[in-house]
C-alpha cells in the first residue's frame, strides 16, 4: 500500500475527455494528458484491503495493488514488469476494457473506486516511451510447430507465450491486417491501430510468423494445416451477428454494425472503401445498447449524421448500482460513454416492429412499441409509434461462431449454446485441437480474450511438451 491514508486524502479523479464539439471531428483518442502527479496519487487511494477482490474482478488476475504501491513511490520499471506478467497487451484493456476489478474494488464499497484501468493504461504507455518494452526470445527451439487461427486478442496473447515457450508458431488472419475486432471493429478514437502494430513487430521479432489474407477452411484448406501443424489453436471469434426477423428487415440501409463500423476503420487507415455506408446527413437509428451501439453512435457522429437514436429492449438502468448486484459483482447501472456525450438520443424499453420503405426500396420509416421489463417484454397497449430513418444499424451483439468453413470441416463438438466445446486444457474434441476467446465462451470482453489465449496456450503447450511452465 503506497499511502496509509491516501484513500482518505485523495479523490478518485480521471483524465478529462477533449471537447465533443472538436473530437467529433477527428478520430484520434479522445483522453488528454494526465499528470504523473495526479496518477501517484490515484495509486496512493489503493488501500490495505486485505483481501483484494479486485483480482477476482479481473479475467487476468492482474496484480493490482502491487503496481498501484510501485507508482506511487515512482518505481515505474517494476511497476511494467509486474503489470506484464499477467497481461500481454495491457494497452489494450487499459482502453477499452469496462474495468470489472474497479466493480470489485473494496474501496468501491462506500467511495468510488480506486482508477484501475487509468493506472494500467499509463503505466503502459510510460513503458513503450521509455523502450522498456522488448521482445522476449525463448531460449530454445522445441521444433513443434503451432498454427493459431484468428488474430484478435486471444490469438495474438496465444501465440506470444507459444512464441516464448519456444514453439514455431504461425498465425493466420483472414482479413488483410492482423488484429482482429480490434482492428476492424473497435473505433480509432477508442484505440489507435498503431498500439496493435508495434505489439505485431514484437511478436514478429519473438518469431511469430503472420499470414494474412488466409481464410482457413476457404483459401486455406484445414486439411493442409492438420497435416504441416502439431497442433492447431482456433481463436476465430464470435462473429455470428443476432439478426432481426421483422417486416421489412430487407429494405436497403438497415446494415449489421459488423458491416458498418470495418468500413469505417479501414477508411481510417487509408483505404477506399467502394460505396461506403455513411451515416453522413442521415437520420439513423442504432438498435442495441451495448458498446457496439455506442461505437456505431460515435462513428455516426463522425460522419455529420442529422440526427442518431438509439434504442435498447431492456428498461432503463439506474444510475447508481442496483441492489440486485452488490458489490463487488459486475453493478448493472446506467452508463455513458463518451459517444453519448457526444450527442444523439438514447431510448429504453422499444422493440422494433418492422420497417417500411420508398418505392425505390430504400428504408423510411421505423415501427416500434414500447415494452414492460424482461422476460417477458409485454407490449404496452397505445404506445405504438413511428420514426422516420435513413439508416439503421444492427447492434444486437453476436450469437457464437461461424460453423461453415472451418468448424465444419474440423468437425469439432459444440456446446448447447453453439459455441465450440473444450476441456479443462482447451482442447476440443478433436485431439490436438484447441480453441479459446468468444469462439469457446461466446461474445465477450477484450480482457476475457486475452486470459483464454493465456490459458489455451498453456493447454497446448502442455499437450507438446507433456509439462508446461507458462503462466496464465
């Protein structure tokens, strides 16, 4: 603990946020600078708990309060090491993972939360400043040769420790940059792409080998990779979109967020993007209220959209933690997001009906209810209404992974939730096959990926070497 009385001296405070007014109309991160002063003492609020429950809180089991004492006596160097040893790609979740350990703060309990993911996030950041980050060769060559399918986050931390434990490994992506949702999903003004490049050349320095433009189970047969590889690590994700079945849902204009959001980024780095969807001069409704949907509203702003809403099935959240998650459990409570600080119109408790369009096929009009609160989401009599749209974006999340292609001609078992099914050590049902990420566990958190890429590749250096000393 850095400080006996520093929860008691000092105030929880965070990095401001650049105006909306100028960061709508650009795509670069959107925090401002934060004082080395003002971090110590953000780390002197960590307290001798006794019992730090925000390690349960974390997927990584990050060692929070020990790099929280170290910042604060400005041991920064060991504080990176120590954040490290947990977590491949701290940057990363210090940007856009919701911070499920500063839920599980005991300070949490009666005083906001000790700023965990600032604290991540600049210690990172100090560390690439300051070279401090290298790559880490292995030792020695086990001459086992590893193919790690799907570049997002569980595949990239997966084939960093496989790296290090000295297999051969190769990592095939089928889009045309590494990176995954990532790189094509997440906005640049949540996450710069250039944080995934730098940790690219690591990872190749370490001998990783990156294939892109390899769609396994289409212009790479699995067959081929069964045969060249000792074992295979599929960390494909969760990409299946959750559609909506209603009247008029093939009207031109209503798109997956999957659809629009990639165009975006590509767009930001450097392509042409052939008849771009833009919400630009458009009325556009996002439909889901998770991150997807703010991401879809601040890239809407971006574009100069006339006006966004966005609407969620469930009722409102209350603005401060309900009773029915007490801590230290994940609160549900209202959250704004910078894209909402941005503008647009948020709306709880609308199921949508169907749409209706123009005689060109174009999307007009959206129908929709107002509904009573989960499960059963019983419409409320007269409260029916329409709203005129130009665009509407899908953000309902994802229902598991593709089957075609890969899992098919893998021919790997499923669980009741259709995601593909693994054991203890994430192997699948075909041995010497392993699987981790959304991909085994369904739609999940950046950091969720990242400890099953760990623990998976643990599983599959276990199955190579017969041991295994790679943490997780």
């Amino acid at each position: 603990m850095g400080k006996a009385t520093g929860f008691i001296e000092y105030q929880r405070e965070t990095p401001g946020r650049r105006p909306p007014a100028q960061r709508i109309h650009d795509w670069f991160e959107i925090y401002e600078p934060f004082p080395e002063a003002n971090i110590k003492k953000q780390g002197a609020r960590c307290m001798d708990c006794g019992v730090p429950f925000c390690h349960t809180g974390c997927p990584v089991s990050n060692i929070i309060p020990d790099w929280n004492d170290l910042i604060y006596h400005g041991r920064w160097h060991e504080a990176n090491r120590v954040l490290h040893s947990t977590n491949n790609f701290p940057e990363f979740t210090g940007r856009i993972c919701p911070a499920p350990c500063e839920a599980a703060c005991v300070l949490g309990i009666n005083e906001p939360a000790v700023t965990i993911k600032n604290i991540e996030k600049t210690i990172v950041d100090r560390a690439w400043d300051e070279g401090w980050i290298v790559p880490e060769r292995p030792a020695r060559a086990t001459g086992k040769k590893v193919a790690v399918i799907g570049s997002g986050p569980a595949g990239m931390a997966a084939a960093q420790q496989l790296a290090r434990a000295g297999h051969d490994v190769t990592l095939f992506e089928k889009a045309d940059r590494i990176g995954g949702l990532l790189r094509y999903g997440i906005p640049n003004f949540k996450m710069e792409k250039h944080l995934i490049d730098r940790r690219v050349d690591q990872m190749k320095a370490e001998g990783v080998k990156f294939v892109v433009n390899a769609h396994v189970g289409g212009n790479v047969k699995v067959a081929d990779l069964r045969r060249d590889f000792d074992a295979l690590l599929l960390t494909g994700g969760a990409e299946h979109p959750r559609d909506l079945n209603v009247p008029g849902r093939d009207l031109k204009g209503i798109h997956f967020a999957m659809e629009f959001l990639p165009q975006a980024n590509r767009v930001c780095e450097g392509d042409t993007v052939p008849d771009q969807i833009l919400a630009t001069g458009k009325r556009v409704v996002i439909i889901g209220g998770g991150d997807t949907g703010a991401d879809c509203l601040g890239t809407s702003h971006r574009h100069g959209a006339a006006q966004v809403t966005q609407f969620e099935l469930m009722p409102q959240p209350p603005e401060t933690r309900s009773p029915e998650t007490p801590w230290p459990l994940w609160p549900v409570m209202l959250r704004i997001e910078s894209s909402h600080e941005e503008g647009g119109h948020r709306d709880w408790g609308v199921s949508t009906l169907g749409f209706s369009g123009d005689e060109h096929g174009n999307v007009k009009k959206l129908h929709a209810v107002r509904v009573g609160p989960p499960p059963t989401f019983t419409p409320r009599a007269g409260s029916e209404f329409d709203l005129d749209v130009d665009l509407v974006l899908l953000a309902m999340g994802f229902t598991g992974p593709t089957k075609s292609g890969l899992l098919d001609d893998l021919g790997v078992g499923l669980d009741a939730r259709g995601n593909v099914q693994a054991d203890a050590e994430y192997m699948t049902s075909v041995p010497g096959v392993f699987t981790a990420g959304d991909m085994r566990r369904g739609q999940s958190l950046v950091v969720w990926a990242i400890a099953e890429g760990r623990k998976a590749a643990r599983g599959v250096d276990q199955f190579l070497m017969g041991s295994s000393s790679l943490p997780v």
